[in-house]
C-alpha cells in the first residue's frame, strides 16, 4: 500500500504532461512554432496542471528540427523513496511532432 502511494502520483503526473503535449500538438498557434514559443506554451500547461518539477528541469524537453516542422521529444526519471533506504525509478519518455506552417 505504501508502495501504491508513492508510484502512482508518478504516473499520473506523466499522463498529464503527455496530455500537455498532445494539447500543445493540437493547439493552432504551435504550427511553425520556434523551440521558445513551445517551451512557454508547454511551460504554462505544466503551471495550470500543477507540475513544477519539469518547468525547473532544462533536460525534460528537447526540441528536434525535422522536414516537417518540430519534434518535442520529453525523457525524464523520478527517483522517490518507498521505504526505509528503499527507492524506485521510473523512466519516461514521450515525443509528438509539430508541423510546420
């Protein structure tokens, strides 16, 4: 039980920053958008959703230049105690692309 407690907060945070970027992805104002453009609106979604952790983070999102526009390709690790010097990892990762004009 105290385990659940401690990895699910972890994996609904994840569904909701993937659903940020399927947001971000469908927003019409993302289309040819430059990498600042799309940090700001992924950085507002974030703050609206409560996760603060990878607004700090400068390694979560990564910008990929492609034929067709932009890639946002998210990767990040939670470490969090269960118990005692016990410790989980999860690792995520998640990527959408946006077109161009």
């Amino acid at each position: 039980a105290i385990a659940a407690m401690r990895i699910v907060p972890v994996y609904l945070n994840y569904s909701s920053v993937k659903k940020i970027m399927e947001e971000v992805k469908a927003d019409s104002n993302s289309r040819g958008a430059a990498p600042n453009q799309l940090t700001i609106m992924l950085n507002k979604r974030l703050n609206i959703n409560g996760i603060y952790d990878l607004q700090k983070s400068k390694d979560a999102f990564k910008f990929q230049k492609t034929r067709d526009g932009m890639k946002i390709v998210l990767h990040y690790e939670v470490r969090r105690p269960v118990y005692g010097n016990l410790e989980f990892v999860a690792t995520f990762d998640h990527e959408v692309d946006i077109p161009g004009k």
